[in-house]
C-alpha cells in the first residue's frame, strides 16, 4: 500500500474524530482560560452602553443591560461543558449499574426497568422542564435532572447488552466454576459494554449541551445571572430583528459545539462497532 493510500486509508477511519476533536480541544481550551480570554466582566450591567453593534471594543457588542457578549460567550462555554461532561458521566455511571443489575437479575430487572420506562415515558424535555421547576435553579440541580433524563436510554443500552453476553459459553464457564455473580459481571460483562457505552457518551455530550440550551433559553434551570448560550439567546430573542447580533454569536457557538460533538460521536462509532468494520 502506497503511503498516499495510507493516508487515505487513516483519515476516512479517523478523520472525523481528529477534526472534531481539535475543535473540542480548542473549545475546552476557551472554556479553561475565559478569564484570560474575556475582554470584559461578563456580568457588569452598564446601561449606558446598553445594544452597541460589535465594534472593536465590543467584539460582539452588548446586550440589553450594557454587559459584553463576547465575555458572555466565552463564560458560558465553561457552564455548557461542566453540565453536559457531569451529567453524562453520571448518568454513565448509575444508568450502567442499574443495566446489569437489570440484565443479570430478573428481580431487580422487574423492579428498576418499571421505573425506568416511567421515566421515559414522558419527553426528555418536558421532563427536565418539570424536574427542573420542582428542584429550583442551581448548577447542581440542573446536573441531577439532567442525569435523570438520561438514565433510561443508558440503562436499556446495558440491559440488552447483559440479556446476549450471560449466555456466552465464558459466562457459563465462570459461572460454572464458581464464580460469583457480581465477579461474572464486572469482570466477565461489563468490559463487553464499553465499546457502545463510549459511543453512548460521546453522542449524549451533544444532546446534554442542547438541552441545558433549550431550558436556558425557557429560563429555567439556571440562575439568569450565569452566563450561559442559551441564556444569552432567550434574553436576546425579543430584539433579534433589530440586534441580530445578541443572538448570533450564541447560536452559532452551541452550533459548533454540538456539531462537533455529534461528528465525533459518529467517528467513534465507525471505529469501535465491528459492523461498521
């Protein structure tokens, strides 16, 4: 094989994930040094310089309060990641637990999949919106919804998982060797749910971010003084025709970063899903 052939070869396998990854990385970097970054307090109302156009002071001008929207841009890519990579990880964590516990025990399957299917029974939005109007604003109530919502999805994922792997031939040898149950399913089980668990949670990253968005936008979930894209979006939505610019740069930093994620959820997938081989 020819060295351009090679190359080929590499990016159609990988390509994806090393562009949407060096987005993200870049995004990420944004998000870690946005106190460097910002040029202004992202939360100085100064009603005086209320709806300036982008100008070289204002990058991205300002809002209906004065308060600079590009700091605010940048601030809220640090509160879309905190959320989005929290409440994955632990819905990850406690939706895989209840999966093979699920999977594994058909009492505990009877028990933890009824409330799971009533918790999906509901539309994610529509859920969060209810969960998140009972708890109150907060950070980490807004994480604790959010990983709610995203725990039937991941639980099924696993379940259906255990339900084909405990009848391999190698669970049967363990099981007939005395092994215990829980040493047959975090040592036997679980290492076979990997692959889609990390594809679940790179393609969930996406989906979090256009969530805390949407109630953001609603103005629900967070306290409105934390700068966030969907945030800046709603406060902005009534002066659009005439200040374009106070909704703009917000969407097209959510478009980005959803997209992003999304592509390398996909390379992900082609990569670690045999059939995609």
């Amino acid at each position: 094989m020819q060295k351009n052939d090679k190359f080929i070869f590499f990016m159609k396998r990988y390509g994806r994930i090393i562009i949407a990854g060096t987005v993200l990385v870049l995004i990420i970097v944004i998000a870690v040094f946005a106190p460097l970054i910002a040029t202004h307090d992202p939360n100085k109302v100064n009603i005086y310089e209320a709806k300036i156009t982008p100008n070289n002071e204002y990058l991205m001008g300002t809002d209906a309060y004065g308060r600079d929207i590009f700091s605010r841009v940048i601030y809220g890519s640090r509160i879309s990641l905190i959320i989005s990579i929290s409440v994955n990880v632990f819905a990850i964590i406690i939706g895989t637990t209840i999966g093979l516990l699920s999977g594994y025990f058909s009492f505990a399957d009877k028990i933890m999949m009824r409330i799971m299917e009533a918790i999906n029974a509901m539309p994610m939005l529509l859920l969060a919106i209810v969960l998140v109007t009972v708890l109150g604003p907060g950070t980490g109530k807004l994480i604790a919804c959010l990983t709610i919502v995203n725990l039937p999805g991941i639980s099924r994922l696993v379940r259906s998982q255990v339900l084909s792997i405990k009848e391999q031939e190698h669970v049967e040898s363990a099981r007939a060797s005395g092994a215990s149950n829980f040493r047959i399913i975090f040592k036997y089980i679980l290492p076979l749910c990997y692959s889609p668990l990390i594809i679940r949670f790179a393609n969930g990253l996406s989906s979090t971010i256009l969530t805390q968005a949407s109630l953001s936008f609603l103005g629900v979930g967070l306290d409105p003084r934390i700068p966030s894209w969907g945030g800046i979006i709603g406060e902005g939505r009534t002066l659009v025709m005439v200040y374009p610019h106070m909704c703009t740069y917000a969407g097209f930093a959510i478009i980005i970063t959803v997209l992003a994620f999304s592509i390398l959820g996909d390379g992900v997938r082609d990569v670690l899903d045999p059939k995609l081989r």
